[in-house]
C-alpha cells in the first residue's frame, strides 16, 4: 500500500429544520492489492470541530435563503479555525422538504466562494434513508458483523428506513410519522399545529385532538402508540391499510431477514434515554410528541421482539465529508463520445447483476432501475454513471446480453441527449462500448475501465488526453462517522 495523503473535508447536512458542519481530517491510501485495479479508500478519518445546530434559514417554506446559508458556513469555518483553502473537498447534503434541485443549484454557487471540490446532493426519501443508516453506523456494523440489519431514522415528519446486508444497501422505505407530527404547548396543553399525516391517525382513531384545544396525556399516548406499531409495520415490512396512507415510499424489500435494529434522528436518541414522563409537562418538554413516541417504540411488542443496538451516532448520522482522489484511466480499453466530456459529479449506481449465469436484457434494466430508485435519481436531470459488476471470464453471448440489456435501458430511461455513462473494474469498456454502439449508434455513450467504484461515490470524468488514449477520473467518496 502506498503512503496515505491527508485532506480536511467538510460535511454540511442542510434540513428543512437545521443545518449543521463537521471538519474532518481523512488519510487517503490506494489499498488494492499489488497489481490489481487501484482503489483508494479512506484509511483513517478524525473529526476535528463539529458545529452547533442551526436552524436552516428560509425564504418560504422550500427555497433556501442562500444568503444566510453562507453566513452560517463562513461563520463556523472561523469557529474551526479553518481557512476555506485548507479545505480539499466537502459534501453537502440537502433533505427533507428542500430537497430540490433549484437549491442544490444554488447552494453549489454559494460553495464555489469557497475552496475545494464540493458534491451537493438533493437526498429523496430513499437517500436520506440509506444516508442516515451509514451516519449511523449501521452499514458498518452490518460488515463487521457478516449480518443483515434495519436502520430507522425518525425525525419530526418522517421516519425513514433502511436494509443493509454486508454494508450494501439493499432495501428503503419512508412513512409519514415523527415526533413533531403534533405541536402541543407544554405550559397550557394546548394543540398548536396537526401535520396532515397526524389528521389521518387521529381520524382513525377518533381522538379528541383539535388545534387550539387541550388535550390530555392518555390521548397523546394512544395517538403515539399508534405511529408505533406503524413503525413495526415498517420495519418488517408489512403495510396496513393506514399504513398504506402514510407511506411515502413503497414497503421494505427482504425485510424478514433483519433481526437487528437501530434507531437514529431526533426521535432515536431519544430512544436511548433514561426518562420519566409523570405528567403532561414531561411528556412536553420539546412542545411535541417526541419523548412520548420514544417511549411508545420502547414499549412496542413487536419491535421488543429485535435486538435493538444504540448506533455510534444518532442525531448527527450524516455525511462527515468526502474523500477526492484522482485516477488515471488506461486508455487502450476505454470507448468515449468526447463530445460529451468533461462530466463533473455523476452520482454512482451500481445494479446487482448476477455472476453465476448470464442475466437477460430484461434482468439488466431491472436491475439499473432498481438502483436509481435506491438512490432516488432524478431521470430528467441526472446524468449518473453506472458502476458493472462483471465476471472475470466474459464470453460473447453473456457480453451481448448485457449490451442488449442497457440499450433495453436507454432506449426506455434515459432522456433524449442523455450519455449513457458505463464503469467497469475489468477490461471490458472498449469491447462493451463497441457491442453498445454497434446496436446504437446515435446514443451518446462513456465506458470506462480500470476503476473501482462503490454505489454511492461521484465522479468527474476529463476530456480525453494524448491523442484520446486516456482520460482523467476523479472519485469522490461520502465518509461518514464509525
């Protein structure tokens, strides 16, 4: 292994409710084996300063107020004591209800003030789960332990769930409960607010819960107790005909495998707290329904039937930065359209193909399908790279079914213009390429060898260079806490 290099990153998670920062100081080693494919990976991360919590601020309720955002930034680099030129490469991660592409656009604007490589990404419900169970530790904890667990991230309006087996993500699903589904005044007991989802619980249940109206501690808890056994329902992903009104995303896939759980977000670490509620007033403490919703998940049957872990991070289980290493591509088995190139951060997919026995072209794009979902990508906008897993022996029939399969793809996915962007470990890109284009000629295309990528890296992709023999490739990888 080569000598690691140091970088400082920064990660920057903006919510629709808060905002917050954490520095860190990565050490970046090439750790494949001597003479196989480079992969560099992050050997040894320590955060340095994490900021306080801010509110994000708005100029209504889903356009960020940029201006501001950057104050908030600028002013926590000096609390660092960090010069912006320190910093090689961040990642800012934009969820919930601002979770939009204008912002992401914007906000990117704003980090160009400031040094570094930054990849911001707009997290849909299935990103922000997948995000939010590698934050927590949960992904890693799924390799160390050669097991399949569920990380269930609850906030204020959602709860977001996430399957990994062997650190892979494999399964999300979002439903529409939180802590602050109800806003209650601890003083008076008076409803302040009902989110829409709230209304459906408290019309199904027939409880007296009116904005404006007091109401008592066995009401509060019978309408917690309910978002409960919703959250068992997704956990083991079951969908109840109420459920089915709540869910914001489709129900969890392989979920009967999971025996393992964690709860993270504001509402999981509250999980892990020793507390008493005697009274109205304690249930309130934070004017919602929060401390009263952990509780009823601790209390919950069914989910008392898992092996419930505290992850290494609740509240903070977010990106801490990004990792920036740049590779050079051989170019004897690449195929470019240069016309296309540069490509700066392609989000990472990578389909789960089998190895066993040549997949159908139908196989394929089910697969490539199911791995956008997972990563909530939008078709429109996004050019993306797809990360191939192949055999190391390709024989020509299995090649042309793989070939067939991403044309199937194309023809059907991908927007009119849109290159269809190809990376793969082994010395296919050229052969592919070639079958590719032969089957269709007009589609724009960039097939890429020598490269390890993960299912959730960026990458940059250079105009090709001496004589279009080679290209520069710049990976970008999410890091997240232990």
């Amino acid at each position: 292994m080569v000598s690691a290099r140091e970088m400082i990153s920064v990660g920057i998670d903006v919510g629709t409710t808060t905002t917050k920062l954490v520095f860190s100081r990565l050490q970046i080693a090439d750790v494949a084996r001597p003479g196989r494919v480079p992969r560099f990976d992050v050997v040894d991360k320590a955060s340095l300063f994490e900021s306080e919590i801010h509110l994000t601020p708005l100029l209504n309720p889903t356009l960020v107020d940029v201006d501001s955002l950057t104050a908030i930034i600028s002013g926590e680099y000096r609390n660092a004591n960090i010069h912006p030129e320190q910093v090689e490469t961040g990642a800012v991660i934009i969820t919930g209800e601002i979770a939009r592409t204008e912002n992401a656009d914007l906000i990117l604007q704003a980090m160009a003030a400031l040094a570094g490589d930054f990849v911001v990404t707009v997290a849909g419900p299935n990103l922000e789960a997948q995000i939010a169970g590698r934050g927590s530790g949960a992904a890693a904890y799924s390799v160390e332990r050669f097991a399949q667990v569920t990380n269930i991230d609850i906030g204020g309006g959602t709860a977001n769930a996430a399957i990994f087996r062997l650190g892979e993500h494999l399964s999300s699903s979002t439903l529409a409960v939180g802590g602050r589904q109800l806003i209650v005044d601890r003083s008076s007991g008076i409803v302040r607010h009902i989110a829409p989802s709230a209304h459906i619980i408290i019309d199904t249940l027939g409880l007296p819960i009116v904005a404006g109206q007091r109401v008592e501690l066995d009401t509060l808890q019978s309408f917690t107790d309910l978002m409960a056994e919703l959250v068992a329902d997704l956990a083991s992903g079951a969908q109840s005909a109420l459920g089915s009104r709540l869910q914001l995303t489709p129900p969890l896939e392989g979920a009967e495998k999971s025996k393992i759980l964690f709860f993270s977000g504001g509402v999981g670490a509250l999980y892990y707290q020793n507390y008493s509620i005697n009274n109205l007033a304690d249930a309130l403490v934070y004017d919602d329904v929060g401390l009263l919703f952990a509780r009823s998940l601790r209390e919950n049957e069914r989910l008392r039937r898992y092996t419930v872990l505290p992850p290494s991070q609740t509240k903070r289980a977010t990106v801490i930065g990004a990792s920036n290493q740049t590779v050079t591509l051989s170019g004897s088995t690449i195929w470019t359209s240069a016309e296309i190139l540069p490509a700066r951060n392609l989000p990472v997919i990578r389909p789960q193909l089998p190895l066993d026995s040549p997949p159908s072209p139908e196989e394929v794009n089910a697969a490539i399908l199911t791995a956008i979902q997972r990563w909530d990508i939008n078709l429109e906008s996004t050019t993306y790279a797809i990360a191939l897993t192949l055999p190391q022996k390709l024989d020509y029939h299995w090649l042309r079914q793989i070939a067939e399969g991403l044309v199937k793809f194309s023809n059907g996915t991908l927007a009119p213009g849109m290159p269809l962007v190809l990376v793969t470990e082994m010395d296919y890109a050229q052969v592919l390429g070639q079958t590719i284009n032969s089957m269709a000629p007009q589609l724009p295309l960039i097939s890429v060898d020598q490269i390890g990528l993960s299912e959730g890296d960026f990458i940059d992709i250079g105009e090709p260079i001496l004589d279009g023999r080679i290209v520069p490739l710049s990976v970008k990888t999410l890091i997240f806490y232990d």
